[in-house]
C-alpha cells in the first residue's frame, strides 16, 4: 500500500451535491467522470467483465485482453486481495489507498473504490490514480463556481454557512450573513439589454470581491442577490457601510452611465437562526424590508 495517501483527502468525499444537482448537471457531471475516470464491472470471483477506455489507456491492454485478467493481477499482494475481499463480502464496499500495476508491471498509485452492485452480485470498480487529481478538482471548483461571475455558487454557500454553524457552535462564537439585491434590476435589463445586465453583474461582483477581506467569503445567491459571510459580528456594519460606499459609484458599461442601487439585509447567528435555511430567511426578509424602505425614500424626493 503506498504510503502518505489520506482517503479523506479524496475529491470525491468533499462533493456532497446529493439532489441540489439538476438532472443535466448530473448527466454532466457524470459523463465528465466517465472521461476522466477508469471504471471496471468485476464478478464475484474478481474477474473482469467491462471496463471503460480510461483502463485500457491508463493500464495499456486492448479490449481483447480483458476476459482474461482479474483483480489480481492488478494488486501485487496476494494478502492484501484477499483482505479486500473479505470486507466487501462484510461490507458490500470498500476504499482506500492502492499501487496497482500496468500490463507492464509498473506501479500506478490510486485511490480505489469498489461497491457491490444492487441489482447483481458484481461488483464496480471505480480508480482514480493520483496523477488525474487535477482533473477532478477541476470538476470540484465547477460544481461549486457560479458561471458568470466567477463567484462561489448557492450550491457552496450552503455547504459553507453549515460549516461555519458547526465552527461557531462548538466555539460558541458568532458570524454574519449580508444579503445584498440589486433594486430594479429587471428595468436595467429590458432597458440596456442582458449583455449589458450580465457585464454589470459581473462588476457588482468584482466590487463586493474588493470590500471582503482575510476569510469572509462572496457567494452569487441567483439572478441579482448575493451573500456575504462576515467572520466576526463586529465587522458587520463595516463592511456593510463599505459596499454601500461602493455602490454609490456609478458604473460604465459600453459607455452608459448607469447608476445603481441596493437593498441589504442582515441576519447574525445565532441570534436569527441556527441553521443556514433560517439564517438566510431572516436575511432575505430583512433586505426586503429596507428594499421597501429605499423605494418610499425615493419616491419621497
């Protein structure tokens, strides 16, 4: 077993999407998978019935050759087969650290998953070899990056408000949720056209990126919302004052002058919540009772 491998540090363990992914960003999350992974249906006697192209390539056999190979003659240690096979038939599954071998007996040191099949009693094979973990933490930062604007998507704010909960409650220390929303962005839109709405959000978001300092993150919500975590309750109405600073600025877009408003609502843990669905409600109720506040102050002057 090759040593200094962590199972934990495996990308896969970090990916918890579970059913927020659509339907077609599961269809395309896992054709890219299948691309880049090395996948191999085994029988109960450890041989080999299918296997994807990443085998052929990564382990250098030919379609032809694959009937006659088997597990072990992908795992040098004899012991160690038979160890994994022990905790499969226990356990159905088993993971962990691997140095395989290629057709030409050269070590190729992986990360192997093998889990039995529902319907069958095959087993699947996933590899992943070490020197294609760029690879996937490639597909990690996709799944989490909001297309347009670079930002961290709604799909990673969740993940991190609930870290951020387990973090404060066990040092039972507070944090801040700022949720910013761009009043009338729809007129903006039918007014200037989507190029010009989708080069403005990517400017909001630039300038939300250059308020937000040390471990405080931006998150884009959806459409024209965005959150801000805020470490520390002290630093919440700093850098409050700070984005509305900065959007107070006009910005030039093909050159249009177009000036901006927004409505921001605060929530803090664990004072308005203790779980990120609650957290980001008072929020959101809070940034629409000030968006109506600023929409009576307007139509006041």
């Amino acid at each position: 077993m090759t040593e200094g491998l962590h199972i934990e540090n495996y990308p896969f363990k970090q990916l918890k999407l579970g059913s927020s992914l659509t339907p077609n960003e599961m269809f395309q999350m896992s054709s890219s998978l299948l691309e880049t992974s090395i996948v191999l249906l085994m029988d109960s006697s450890g041989r080999f019935m299918k296997a994807n192209e990443g085998f052929y390539n990564t382990f250098n056999y030919v379609p032809e050759e694959l009937t006659g190979l088997n597990i072990n003659m992908l795992i040098d240690d004899p012991q160690q087969v038979e160890s994994i096979k022990r905790d499969i038939e226990n356990k159905c599954y088993w993971g962990g650290p691997l140095s395989l071998f290629n057709k030409y007996r050269h070590a190729i040191d992986s990360i192997v998953y093998i889990s039995k099949c529902s319907l069958s009693n095959d087993y699947f094979l996933h590899i992943l070899p070490l020197n294609h973990m760029d690879g996937y933490k490639k597909l990690l930062e996709l799944a989490y990056t909001d297309e347009l604007t670079g930002l961290s998507n709604f799909r990673k704010l969740q993940e991190s408000v609930n870290s951020k909960v387990e973090q404060s409650h066990q040092s039972q220390s507070t944090f801040g949720l700022l949720f910013i929303d761009i009043d009338n962005f729809k007129q903006i839109n039918d007014r200037y056209g989507h190029i010009v709405g989708d080069k403005l959000l990517k400017k909001c978001a630039l300038r939300l990126l250059s308020e937000v300092k040390g471990q405080n993150r931006v998150f884009r919500k959806s459409g024209d919302e965005f959150i801000i975590i805020v470490d520390e309750k002290e630093e919440i109405e700093t850098i409050k004052n700070r984005v509305q600073s900065q959007f107070k600025k006009i910005f030039v877009i093909q050159r249009l002058r177009i000036v901006v408003n927004i409505s921001i609502g605060v929530s803090i843990y664990p004072d308005h919540g203790r779980y990120v669905d609650s957290l980001l409600n008072f929020a959101d109720q809070a940034m629409y009772r000030t968006k109506r506040m600023n929409k009576a102050l307007r139509k006041a002057k």
